[in-house]
C-alpha cells in the first residue's frame, strides 16, 4: 500500500475491560490495484472489516518474513478457512436439499403433488379416462350402446318397422294392405262373378252364353275355383303364397345382416374392420417406438465416439483450466497455464497457481493435472501427478478426473498426502463446488507444508478439515445422484402418460369414425 503518513493514536484500552486495547488509524490508499480491490466490497462496515482483515494478513506476512510466525494465528486462520468452507457447503447442501424438496413435493406429493392429481383426475375412481369411456362404452346409457340400440335395437324404427308383430311395421302393413287389396279384388271378381248380382260379368256372360251357346255354368265353376285356389294361403303354390315367401325371405335376410350370430353379417363384417384398424395402430406405435429406440442409440453410439476422440479430451483440460484460472485470479493468486510450455523435466502439469504474496504460504506453487480418459486409474493419476509436482516444483498437486470417464470406484473427493483427487463433471454445474474445495484445501495443505514444528495443531486441524471436507463431497454426490434418479423418473411416468392419452385419443376418435359410417350406411340403406 502507498499513501500519505499514517495518522496514529496512542493504544487505548475501553473502560470497560471486556476488549483489548485498539489504535485508531487513518490510511490514504492510493495503490490502483488495492483501490480496485477494496472497491469490490460495499462501503461502510463490511469494507472497515476487509480492509482490517487484509491489514491483519499483511501484518502477518511481514511477521513471517522476519520469522516469527505466530502459531496461534495460523491455527485460527486455517479454522476460520474451514469454517468458511463448512459453512458454504453446509448452505449449499441446505439450499440444495430444500429445492429439491419442494420440486419433489410438488410433483410427487400424495397429497397434493402434480403428478398423483393429474393421474388421479384421468385414471381414478370418476376420472376423465373413466368418464369418456362409461360415456362411448359402458352400459346401456353409453354413446355406442344409445346409438346401436337408436339404430338396430329393440326399440329401434328399423327393427320396429321389420317386425312381423309390430302394428306399425313393414310385414304388417303389407299383409294388411295385400289383405285389403285381396279382399277388394276378391269383393269385386266375386260381385262380378255372382249370379244374384243381375249386372255382374258373369251374369252378363251366362246370359250371352244362354243367347249364344247355351248353359255353360260347369265350365266356368271350374274356372272360378281355380281362380280362388290362386289366391288361397293354404296352397304353398298359389300365387299369394308365393308373394307371402318372398316377404319372409327379405325380412329374414334384412334380420341376418343386422346380428352378430351371423358372421357374413353387415354388422360382423363392421365389427372386424374396426379390430383391423385397431391392429394397424398398435403396429404404427410399435414401429414408431423401434424408430426411436434406434435413434436414442445412434446418439449414445455418436457420444460414446466422441467421449473416446483426443479433442474431446483436451476440451476437458481447456475447461478444468479455465475454471481453475477464475479461481485463482478471483482470491489474487498467479495462475499460468503450462500444458503447452515444458517445465524442468518435461510438459507433465496443465496449470500452475501460485500463492500471492500477502498468503500465509506465499510462493507456494499448486500445479493442476486434468485427464478424460478410459481405464485411467487413480494409480496411474498419483504418478503422474507425483511426476507434476516435480516438474513444475510445485509443493501440492490437484488432479481432475472427468465424471465420464473416471473409474466406477473413483471417489469424487480423495486426498494422499500432498496430493488431491477430483471428480468433475464439467455439464453439471452443481459440481463446481469440488473444485473450489480443492483448491481450498490445496492452499491449507500449502501452509501445512511450510508450518515448523510449532504449528502441529493447526496442521492436525486441517488434516481433520480435509477429512470432512472429502465426507462432504461424497455426500453431495449421492445427493446428485438421487436427485438425477428422480428427475428421470419423473420425465418417463410423464412421457408414458402422454404416450397413452395420444394412442387413447386416436383409438377413440377411430371408434367414432366407425360408428358414424356404420350410422351413415344404415341411413343409405333405408
């Protein structure tokens, strides 16, 4: 910091003795990058308190350049580091845990989640699905039983008109008015054909006969018996017998058509078109299922490629660095990708971060090793990262393995000795977090490694910190876990939902169509 003379009280101690003593000091800063720094942070309290704090942390410094390291401060700077971190994950998991507490709750609540009231209104007891269907199917009040009965029921006019019983229908009308035509004609030949009648023809006709050729009574008796046997029931080859067969014959045939006993029948033949279109919609679905389950892997065919390429690798190590840079820059540390530039034995080693200056472990180099690749072990992970450090004399090593391909037993956070181990994965944002707690940890493990025997405390401290810290880690992951688990879950009960009203919409509006040309070929018919 540069500035004009510092303006300095005496110590003093409060009156009341509950404090130590405080110096009241009034600094002007006028170094840019400590001005663009402190500006950072909101004016008032909070900006007193950062600037105190990096003060005390300079003054610190200064102490241990001069070698006179308080061990007590140490310890408490790398407790409050661990709390901070603690105290950040503990508030994460809580945000994260609330979150998706309410996302479950609201879709997945027997109470009164999304999910269970939306199948409750299509699938329960009164439900839509059952609704439409007791509607178009079930019992004598449905659509199709009102529509087949208005049509080819009992009651129906079609059948009312067939039936030889009915007062009013065809059979009877047609008997009645054979009848009444037969009695009329019947009434006339006989009133022609008697002989009280003085005008009738056959009166006409004897008498002419009489005139003509004399008594011919036997020879038209005759004629006229074989008239009446032409118009009588009981002979089955008169002529009214024969007109009496041929309407039976077509009301029997009108009733064979119109039954399911028969299986030539109009109504059969209905009824198997509307099972051969069922049939033909079940194959479409299943085609289009196949159709989709080849696409679904030639995509996982096309990333499990990819997931194998060299680019892809290096994409990874471009955004392991990338985020590490931000890190680093963020908390004032040097950050220098090396992953191209050959250290002092070779290239091993994609970034290094160096502590700054006012740190309690300035100086002190992390250098970061990132791999995406298959059957990579944690074995092969610590040589090369052993190999790192060496090359790069870095005193701590992160090495970022990529949730792709990272083996199945790989934990997400693993420490041995000065060396940190990683799981990543750079689509879920949710992972961050194992980045920042490495390299967290790293800058504890940094001033472990400069910390003499008098600071053995603190060093067992962030041993145990580190210890949590890993726990903390692994826990979070199941809880991504669970939470991805459910989410899956949730998305196919909603695409087999969607799947299942499209196919029963189709099958329905389907059945409507059949009805309606069953309805429109009886209406033709009559």
């Amino acid at each position: 910091m540069d500035g004009t003379t510092p303006i300095a009280s005496e110590p003093k101690t409060p009156s009341n003795g509950k404090h130590t003593a405080f110096l009241d000091l009034q600094l002007t800063i006028e170094d840019p990058q400590a001005l663009s720094l402190l500006l950072q942070v909101p004016d008032g309290r909070p900006r007193q308190q950062h600037a105190q704090t990096a003060l005390r942390i300079g003054l610190m410094a200064l102490e241990q350049a001069r070698g006179r390291i308080d061990a007590d401060v140490v310890r408490r700077e790398g407790t409050r580091l661990v709390e901070e971190v603690e105290e950040k994950l503990a508030t994460h998991g809580k945000l994260l845990h609330e979150r998706l507490g309410r996302i479950v709750s609201e879709y997945f609540d027997p109470e009164g989640g999304r999910l269970p009231q939306r199948l409750q209104d299509l699938c329960g007891e009164g439900g839509e699905l059952q609704r439409v269907l007791g509607q178009a199917l079930r019992g004598e009040e449905s659509h199709l039983a009102q529509t087949l009965a208005r049509h080819v029921g009992e009651e129906s006019a079609l059948l009312r008109k067939l039936d030889p019983e009915s007062a009013d229908g065809v059979v009877n009308a047609l008997s009645e008015t054979i009848e009444e035509r037969l009695r009329a004609q019947t009434e006339a030949v006989r009133r022609e054909l008697s002989l009280d009648v003085e005008d009738s023809a056959l009166r006409r006709f004897l008498n002419d006969l009489e005139k003509r050729h004399g008594k011919l009574e036997e020879s038209v008796q005759k004629r006229l018996e074989q008239i009446v046997d032409e118009l009588s029931l009981d002979d089955d080859g008169s002529a009214l017998s024969r007109l009496v067969a041929q309407v039976t014959k077509a009301q029997r045939l009108m009733t064979s058509e119109l039954t399911l006993d028969n299986e030539g029948s109009a109504l059969n033949r209905v009824k198997r078109e509307l099972a051969n279109l069922l049939r033909r919609q079940e194959e479409s679905q299943a085609k289009f299922q196949e159709q989709i389950k080849q696409a679904v892997a030639e995509l996982n065919a096309r990333r499990e490629a990819e997931s194998r390429s060299t680019t892809h690798g290096e994409r990874f190590e471009d955004l392991v660095v990338a985020q590490m840079r931000g890190r680093a820059e963020r908390a004032g540390d040097q950050f220098e990708a090396t992953g191209t530039h050959p250290g002092r034995l070779n290239k091993k080693g994609d970034a290094v971060v160096e502590l700054h200056e006012e740190h309690a472990a300035a100086g002190a180099r992390i250098v970061i090793e990132a791999k995406e690749r298959k059957r990579y072990t944690l074995r092969d992970a610590r040589k090369e990262l052993e190999e790192a450090r060496d090359n790069r004399d870095a005193d701590v090593g992160i090495f970022v393995f990529s949730a792709r391909t990272a083996p199945d037993e790989q934990e997400r956070f693993q420490r041995h000795g000065s060396d940190l181990f990683v799981v990543w994965d750079a689509d879920d944002p949710h992972t961050d977090v194992v980045l920042d707690a490495a390299l967290s940890v790293a800058r504890a493990l940094s001033v472990a490694a400069r910390t003499e025997d008098d600071g053995l405390a603190g060093v067992a401290e962030i041993e145990d910190a580190v210890v949590q810290i890993a726990k903390r880690v692994e826990n979070l992951g199941q809880i991504q876990t669970w939470a991805r688990t459910i989410h899956t879950s949730a998305g196919k009960i909603l695409e087999r939902v969607r799947i299942d009203r499209e196919a029963l919409q189709e099958h329905l509006e389907a059945l409507r169509s059949a009805v309606e040309s069953l309805k429109a070929g009886e209406e033709g018919t009559g």
